[in-house]
C-alpha cells in the first residue's frame, strides 16, 4: 500500500483516493481486494519505510523531541513533587494523593476543554499548554507556596495533558497523514512514554540524591520550556480544524463533541476497546509490592516484576512496527486484544518471580494491539471532530487505569493478592469478548470507509 512508504502527498490524487478510500484496514484478509495503481498510472517508486519513514519528516523529529522533553519533564516533577509533599507534611496520605491528582483531572480537562483542540490552530495549543505547565511547575518551586497551592498546580497540570495529548495526536495526521506513517508515529510515541516511565523514575531518582525536590522541579521547568520551543519552531502553523471566527461556548462545544464522538457506534466501540484493556491490566502493576511480599521476593525481585510489562509491550510494538505490514497489523488487533489478559489468571496459581515475569510480558507484548487499531480510529473519526476524539482518548484512557488501580487496591482488601490479579484477567477477558463481537459487528464493508452509524450521529460527516 502506498501508505506503507510515504505520505498521501507524494502520490496521484486518483491513486491515493483507490488506496485510502477502498481499502478500509480492518477487512479480513481474505475479502480485500488487490492494490494497484490505474491503468495508465505509474506505479510510484518505492521510498523507505517503517519506523525510519517516519524519522523522514522534519515535523515529526520536532514533535518526537518535544514528547520526549516535556514527557521526562512530567515524570521527574510528579517524583519530586511527591517527596516535597511528603517533607513538608510527613503524611504518607498526602504524598500518595500527590499522584492520584495525576490521574483524577484527566477525566475533567479530557472532558471539559476538549474543544480547545479542534477550535484552535495545533500549534497555538500544544505551545500554550507546555507553557501553562512550566508556570505552574515555576510557581510550585517557589518556597512560599503552601502544600494546598502544590496540589492545585498539580490538578492544573494533569487537566491541560489530555488536551495537550489530544491535540498532538491529531496533529499527526496532519503532519505524516492518515496511513501507515501515521501509525507508526504513534507508535514510536507510545514507545517513548514507556521507555520514559522506566528511564523517568531513574533519572528523578538521581537528581534527588544531588539536588533537593525543589531543585529536581526547577530543571523540569526547563524541559517544559524547551519542548513548547520545539514545537514553535519546528512544526507548521495550521488552521484549526473547525474553522476561524467560530463561535459558541467552548464548554458546550467540548461537550457536544463528547456526545457526537460517544453517540457513534464505531468510534464507540474503539474507544472501549482502547480503554477496557489498560483497565484490568494495570492490577498487577498496582499491586506488585503486596504480590512480591506474599510469595516473600526481594526488592530486587519487585523491580523485575515493574519492568516486565512495559518491556514486553515495547519489544512487541517495536516488532509490529517494523516487521509486520499494515494488512497482518489490522488482523491481529482483536485476537490480541480478547486473549491479551489471559496470561494474568497464571496469577490463580501463585507463581513465583520467574514465571510471574513471563505472564508479565506476555501480557505487555498482547498490548502490541494497539498499532492497528490506532489506523482503525483515525479512519472513523471525521477529521472535524479529530482533536477532540483524541482529547476523550487520553482522559479515558488515564481515567479508566487510575479507576482500575483503586480498585484492584480495594479488592486487595479482601482477598488475596494473586486471586485478585488472576481474577482481572478472567473478568476482563469476559468484558472483551462481547466489545470484540461488536467492533467486528462495526468493521465498514469492503470498498466503504465510511462507519457504521447508529440513529444518534447519522448527521456526522464521513472520516
């Protein structure tokens, strides 16, 4: 497919047109249809692909280098910020509320201001807000400000990231275009945040042990600053998608295109099934520190248990990536995402690290799925609702795992820990089933890209 090597631009109109249009990602193999040019048409020369394609474009090495700024940025704050907390009040209370406030306002910003994504030019916003994060972060480093002021900035933080996440994922469309370029530029994303909660954790356990908490926040206000110059500089200025002068509250805008995006049966279905995974999988990350002490490891073994799944998911999404083509990607999305928690019920038998390990990255690697269904969503989304669908992508997405989390905690309290974790697979794996069926049930026919609508968004425009 000619999204395999470059972007739409690089081809005839009439080409790209039969490529993007007839050949939706997610038919069955066996029902597509062959790609080929027009009679007449030559076939266009072949330009390198995979991950190194997407390296190719100036704008996205910008917006890769932004990412991987403002995101270490995030993580080392959220580290220092907590055992700040933690000095100032010796409450163990406090500090962990210090994270939960990451996770908590994404629902409300996700919800609330995903309209500043479609309404506003990309760049204006994705500046905006890493600026809006290096003053709060300024603000917290300052000594006068009290642990009540630390929280509040940390909510105004973690409500501008799903806009800032939202807005960049559209973009990327925009940018590398919506085939298989796009993809994979979201893959290497996806792999970067991985890779920097590894790396993250590390790097802020450095600088804490030669500088203090305030100190370690001061330097993230750099990496704020130096990511919203990035994306100044090195990305283009675009219109916004909704158009110059356009008018109404940008509450009931956001909320309207919450409605539109959640009343649309595919686009629905996707988003579910970005979300119910990472829900159920993030128990055994919650609970990795009472698991290592009920079957009596170590700290050394606790670290292994924390790295295993985002080892597996990083090597299986760099694999997908690079070794698999557009067509073998669309067909492993639903058998991955339905069997993707089983390798967690290995938890019913109490295993030890080892083996622990292995489901662990099996479990990671199942994630993997993702690559796919990232082109099945870009391709159902109409393009003036984009930024605001991928707004309500990362505030559910973060929401639903906080959720998760808590109650895996809660449940944790009654019994033990390995029936709790090999029951969320079991339950997740019964909750994926039918959303499996239904995202099927949704898949567009063969030469139709436009989705399946129920009554509710009949009046949407095709993606």
């Amino acid at each position: 497919m000619p999204s395999e090597t470059g972007t739409p631009a690089d081809l005839p109109a009439d080409v790209t047109a039969d490529v993007t249009d007839d050949v939706p990602d997610d038919v069955p193999e066996d029902v597509l249809p062959p790609v080929t040019a027009p009679p007449g048409t030559a076939s266009p020369a072949p330009t390198p692909g995979g991950y190194r394609a997407v390296f190719a474009v100036r704008e996205f090495r910008a917006v890769f280098a932004a990412h991987l700024l403002s995101l270490l940025g995030v993580v080392v704050s959220e580290l220092a910020l907590t055992v700040l907390v933690y000095d100032l009040t010796d409450s163990p209370l406090l500090s962990a509320l210090t994270f939960a406030l990451g996770l908590l306002p994404y629902l409300v910003g996700g919800t609330l201001l995903a309209g500043v994504a479609d309404r506003y030019p990309a760049r204006r916003v994705l500046v905006t807000c890493d600026l809006v994060c290096a003053g709060c972060v300024a603000v917290m480093v300052l000594p006068g400000t009290p642990v009540a002021g630390l929280l509040v900035l940390r909510c105004l933080v973690a409500a501008v990231s799903p806009v800032f996440t939202g807005t960049r994922t559209a973009a990327l469309a925009d940018i590398l275009g919506e085939g298989d370029l796009y993809v994979l530029g979201r893959s290497l994303l996806r792999i970067v945040s991985q890779s920097a909660l590894l790396a993250g954790f590390g790097v802020g356990g450095l600088l804490l042990a030669v500088v203090s908490p305030r100190g370690a926040i001061t330097i993230t206000v750099a990496t704020f600053l130096c990511s919203a110059a990035l994306l100044r500089l090195g990305t283009r200025d675009r219109p916004a998608r909704l158009g110059a002068g356009r008018g109404g509250s940008l509450l009931r805008e956001s909320l309207s295109g919450a409605r539109l995006v959640l009343g649309h049966r595919r686009i629905r279905a996707l988003l579910l099934l970005f979300w119910l995974p990472p829900a159920f999988v993030v128990a055994p990350e919650a609970l990795a520190a009472p698991y290592a002490d009920e079957i009596g490891v170590g700290s050394a073994a606790l670290g292994l248990l924390m790295c295993a799944m985002p080892v597996g998911h990083i090597a299986a999404e760099l694999y997908a990536g690079a070794a698999l083509g557009p067509r073998v990607r669309s067909l492993i999305v639903l058998p991955f995402a339905a069997a993707g928690l089983l390798p967690l019920a290995l938890y019913g038998l109490r295993p030890g690290a080892v083996l622990t390990a292995v489901a662990l990255v099996l479990a990671g690697a199942a994630s993997a799925y993702v690559i796919g269904l990232d082109q099945w969503f870009v391709d159902a989304v109409p393009d003036e609702l984009r930024g605001r669908a991928m707004t309500l992508l990362a505030a559910g997405l973060m929401t639903l795992q906080g959720v998760g989390m808590a109650l895996a905690g809660l449940a944790a309290e009654f019994f033990p820990v390995h029936q709790v974790v090999a029951g969320a697979g079991v339950l997740g794996t019964l909750c994926l089933l039918p959303l499996v069926a239904e995202v099927r049930r949704t898949a567009p026919a063969p030469g139709i890209r436009t989705e399946v609508r129920d009554g509710a968004d009949q009046h949407m425009t095709s993606g």
